[in-house]
C-alpha cells in the first residue's frame, strides 16, 4: 500500500521507547524517564533527499539515519536515537526536510513520580510503583463497594489521574426471619464475606446449609436450613446375643449389648444415638469363648477374667512346698470348653515336712483332724475387670 506524504508541510514525528516510560505533558512538551532508549523517527521519502537534525545543545552526538530495524520501512523512516537518557539530553530536537518544513519536539528528561497511594481500609492496589505511566487497578477487600475511579494513571505532570477512591464498609443486618424454633444462629462477622453459623438445639438435627455468608448487597446467602428431631434405626442385636432397650432412639439415648452364656464381646457394648441420627459405633460381634475355669487351693494362675479367647492359654503354679497334680496349662478349644480340668496343689509323696511360719518348729506328725483339707473350687473370679 502506498503512503503518500506531503512535502510541502512539516514532517510527521513517530516516538519509540524501551527501558522507560515516555509521555506527552500538556504543554505538549515529551517527558522521557532517565535511562530510557529513545527513537524519533522522522517521516520523508527517501527519494526526495534526506532529512536531517537539528539539536538545540551540544551535550554530545546523536545517531541519525535511516532505520535498518526488521520491520520498519528504511525508505520512509529517518531516525534519531538518544540511548539511556539523562537530565543533560534535554533540549529541542527539530527534523528539517529538503524542502526546509521543520518539525520540533521539545525533550525534558527527569524522574516524574506520583504521590505514593495513601493507605485506606480494605483498598487494595495491584501496585506499589509510583513512576510515569504507571497505571494502578484498585479494588476493594471482601467484596466492599469501591467509591471512585477502578484504575489511576501516573500523568506526566506528576499526579495521578484521578483522585484515590475508598472502600464503602458494607454490613448484613441480624438473621431476624429465623422461622425455626429449634435453629440457633451465631454470627463471625457482618462484613461481606461474613459468616453465620447453624445449629440445631440438642436432640435435633440441621438439615441444610451449615452457615450462611454475608454478600456485597448486604443480605446474607439462602436458603436457611432446618432443624428437625434425630432418630436412629434400633440396632440389630449380635448373633449369640441380645440388646437392652426397644422403641424409638432418639439424640443422646444408648443401647446396651449382652452376650449368651459362653460367648464373650468383641466390641463396645454400648452405643449412643447422635445428632446425625447415625450411632456412635458398629454393633459389636458375640463370640464364643471358654468361660472362668475356677483356680486351685494354695495356687495361682496366669491371668484371671471372665472369659478367654478361643486358643487362648493359662498357666497354673503352686505356692511353695506343694506340687501341682494334672496339666499345669489349659487352653480354650473351639467348642468353647477347657482342654484339661483345672489342676490341683497337693503335698508331695513321702511325707516331707512343711515348715511353719510363726515359730512352731517342725511337725513329724499331724492329728489325722488336722490333715483333712478342705478343697473347694471356686465357680466364679475374684474380683476383676473385665478385660
């Protein structure tokens, strides 16, 4: 496409930048930020002759011509180029055609800042940079309504284009059409992004949302949830035994589990109804067991409790001076019976005295009223916790 351009008016002026902002003040004057790279290109046809620059100072020498970049027209453009300018570059800059028409540009290079943004509450600022051009988006926290410009722009002359907006502090009311008697309501915060948190009173369930948020119209989020009263399914009793208690289960009321005769817990026997209408735990398993064997006179055994896991052990021993008579160890069997019965500690063979404590000295012979001992199995523990 062709470009026509009149050779009888002042040529036309294209400005390109890197490494700092530039921008045009309102006096028409260009600000250039120290340190910039600057390039002026000054729009004539090559095949007219070429243009040059003029500089109103003698700082130093600037590179001019024709632009060789990739991209640009070398046939149209004819450039001027100030890299990483400083304070002493100011000045003006004039493109004089062939036909003597003259464009001037008014160059003022200084570090333009804008007033630091104040800091207000809940306004929030995408950034901190105060250079030229520098544009700054502004919102507000947790949703509050922002009074004024969403977006400021660093001017040329050192202020920002609009004034600093605030943040309008937006609260919810109290939750005052709470329809349900039995749901209570405790609000964290009334700003927008607030909380309001559900319960239900005791025995009663919530149905529904936990909580309720404030939002930026000011009214708290639906729909509100509903109480309602919590039953639980009545429990199956455990194979091989049985449950306390029958009827509705409603929060907070338990169950109790018992087990046969020979067979023993293997679980909690007993569960709560909770507010979520599920039970507090599983229902416990009966399983078969061997019951307290009993102990012997003048012995011991290994462990003591009401009932023992199927191949489950105990072992028996004698206090000093008697031996024991049968197996010194049963073990629980399948069938929930012991494999041996219980042992008993009886006095050696051949007569061998027992020592008295108590200074009596030793006895060769013993009434025969004496010797009769009273051997008595006991049918139940001593008493122990049940494990």
């Amino acid at each position: 496409m062709a470009v026509f351009l009149p050779v009888e008016k002042p040529p036309t002026i294209l400005f390109r930048h890197q490494l700092g902002p530039i921008a045009q003040s309102n006096d028409g004057r260009l600000m250039v930020y120290p340190g910039a790279i600057l390039h002026m290109e000054c729009l004539w046809i090559r095949r007219f002759g070429t243009p040059k620059w003029v500089v109103s100072h003698n700082y130093r020498n600037y590179p001019e011509g024709w632009t060789t970049d990739p991209g640009r027209d070398s046939q149209l453009e004819y450039r001027l180029s100030i890299y990483h300018a400083s304070r002493d570059d100011s000045g003006t800059f004039s493109c004089v055609t062939p036909t003597r028409h003259t464009h001037s540009v008014e160059i003022v290079v200084k570090a333009v800042h804008c007033p630091v943004v104040p800091v207000r509450r809940g306004l929030v600022l995408s950034t901190l940079n105060t250079r030229m051009n520098t544009r700054a988006l502004l919102s507000c926290q947790n949703g509050n309504s922002l009074i004024g410009a969403p977006e400021i722009v660093c001017l040329p002359s050192g202020n920002w284009s609009a004034p600093f907006p605030i943040c309008e502090s937006i609260e919810c009311a109290d939750l005052a059409n709470v329809t349900d008697p039995h749901l209570r309501v405790s609000i964290v915060s009334r700003e927008v992004g607030g909380r309001a948190v559900f319960s239900c009173e005791h025995g009663y369930g919530l149905q529904g949302p936990q909580e309720a948020v404030c939002q930026h119209t000011g009214e708290w989020s639906t729909p509100q949830p509903t109480c309602q009263e919590v039953q639980c399914e009545p429990p199956e009793a455990p194979e091989n035994g049985y449950v306390q208690g029958q009827g509705a289960y409603k929060a907070g009321d338990v169950v109790q589990f018992n087990c046969n005769p020979q067979f023993m817990m293997e679980g909690q026997p007993i569960i709560a109804c909770q507010e979520t209408g599920r039970w507090s735990g599983s229902v416990p398993k009966c399983i078969q067991a061997c019951s307290y064997p009993g102990t012997t006179s003048s012995g011991r055994m290994s462990e003591v409790k009401f009932y023992y896991r199927i191949g489950e052990s105990i072992t028996f021993t004698c206090d000093p001076g008697l031996i024991l008579r049968g197996a010194s160890m049963l073990r629980c069997l399948r069938n929930g019976k012991w494999s041996n019965a219980v042992p008993q500690c009886v006095q050696p063979p051949g007569g061998k005295r027992r020592r008295r404590r108590g200074g009596g000295g030793d006895i060769d012979h013993m009434p025969s009223w004496t010797k009769k001992r009273r051997r008595r199995r006991n049918t139940l523990p001593p008493t122990h916790p049940v494990r």
